[in-house]
C-alpha cells in the first residue's frame, strides 16, 4: 500500500469479517503534552490502542481515565499490575474477560508485564496483548518467548499483539516473534517506518503482530493520517505510534 492512501477505516463486512483499528504507542507515562497525545490518539480513530509506559503512580487511574476520555475511548485493560502496559478501546469492541500479567522480576530491574484481553467486533473475536520489553537482550529473549506463549494460551484463533520491543527487526527477540507472528509493517508497509527518532540512524523498535488468518490491510507511522499532525506527534511523547489496518475472520 502506497504512502499516500488511506488506512481502512473500520467496518463490518457481510461475511461477519471485521475490518479493526489497532494503535499501539508508548507515552511515557504522559509526562509531556497530553493534549497533543490525546489528539492523535482521536485521529487515529483505533477500536484498540495498546499502551506501554501508561502512568503507574500518583493518581494513574484518573490519568489514564481522562486519556481515554479525551479520545474518545474507554479503558479496557492494564494498570492493576503497576507494570505499564494498558489496554483502550472504542464502544464498537465488545468484552469477553482480561488479564494483566506480570512478568518474573529480575533484581535491579524494572518489572515488566503484559496487559491482555478477548473481545469481539460483531462475529470477530481477537485476542490482544500489549507489551512493553526490556532493555536488557537476554531478559528480552525469555520476554518474547513468555508473549509467545500467552498469545498461543489465550484461548482464540486470531490475536493482535505489540508494543514497544526495545529490538529492531533485525534483533534476535524481534526476529523471535516474526518468526511465529506476522509483522504487520513488514507484511502491509503504510505511513512512516521507525517509531524511535533520537538515535541517527533512526530505528522501528515498536511493532504490531498477528496470528495466521489476519489479514494486515496497512502499517505504520501515522503520518498519512488525516489530523494527525507532525507537531502533535512530536509534542505527544518520546515515541512514534504504530497504526494497522487488520481484517479479523468471523468466529467459527
């Protein structure tokens, strides 16, 4: 898909698909411009938005209530494990249960953990997890496994799964998941590519995954979004947001 075509926008097609708006972005714990990241969130316009680094302290619940609010969202999953990731999503995504995860903890080291949940777009079911990986290259092999085996675990045919992988795809943890999980920049490439600017080069070390039998319509760096402005996106956070465009299968 060429950069300068639309995303699809959300639908239900007659065979009970569900064409489904998946965001996922790292806000740092909104310490910067949370007017900015509330707008491209909302022009984003996504049925789910995988959070990692969602406020974890003082007042994290009201904060992230009034994220969601202000996108237009509400929240579906995360926070109760105190570990980042989070889960919003949009009224049209029905719920069937969530679970946060948490990780085994390494002493001296930020504890990590899963934010994750089933829900249903009309006959489409879809697992979703967000994660946020370690800076450490060998706690983040065993993280990419442990995602593997919840995604396998979750019970559903079709699941999304994505976050920041501290990893580029060229990383052995990154390659981990691609080689189980389709990469959805790789398999539908759509907007901008590296979500991670302050280095030179600039890297793509934030990703979206799905199961076998999800189609990938388009991914990428929002920037072909229409509202979605460079200045928002650069105010928002540290981080560039990932958007993707899946088909999800009607439920057998």
């Amino acid at each position: 898909m060429a950069t300068t075509e639309l995303l699809p926008g959300s639908r239900t097609d007659a065979d009970g698909s569900a064409v489904v708006r998946v965001l996922s972005y790292n806000i740092r714990s909104m310490k910067d411009d949370t007017a900015a990241l509330a707008r491209v969130i909302g022009a984003c316009a996504p049925d789910l938005v995988l959070l990692q680094e969602a406020p974890r302290f003082f007042r994290w619940r009201k904060k992230l209530a009034k994220l969601a609010s202000d996108s237009g969202l509400v929240i579906l999953s995360g926070g109760a494990t105190a570990a980042g990731p989070a889960l919003l999503c949009s009224l049209r995504a029905g719920l069937e249960r969530t679970e946060d995860v948490l990780l085994p903890l390494t002493p001296g080291r930020h504890r990590r953990g899963f934010a994750t949940a089933v829900v249903r777009f009309g006959s489409a079911r879809l697992g979703v997890l967000s994660c946020h990986l370690s800076l450490d290259k060998g706690e983040r092999y065993e993280q990419g496994g442990m995602l593997l085996d919840r995604v396998a675990g979750m019970g559903v045919d079709h699941a999304v799964a994505g976050g920041d992988l501290n990893d580029e795809p060229a990383g052995r943890t990154f390659r981990r998941l691609a080689g189980t999980l389709t990469d959805c920049r790789t398999a539908a490439p759509w907007g901008g590519e590296h979500t991670w600017t302050h280095t030179e080069p600039p890297k793509r070390i934030d990703a979206l995954f799905v199961t076998k039998g999800v189609e990938v319509l388009g991914c990428g760096v929002p920037y072909d979004q229409p509202g979605v402005t460079e200045a928002d996106l650069r105010a928002a956070t540290d981080h560039l947001p990932v958007l993707a465009a899946l088909k999800v299968p009607a439920a057998v």
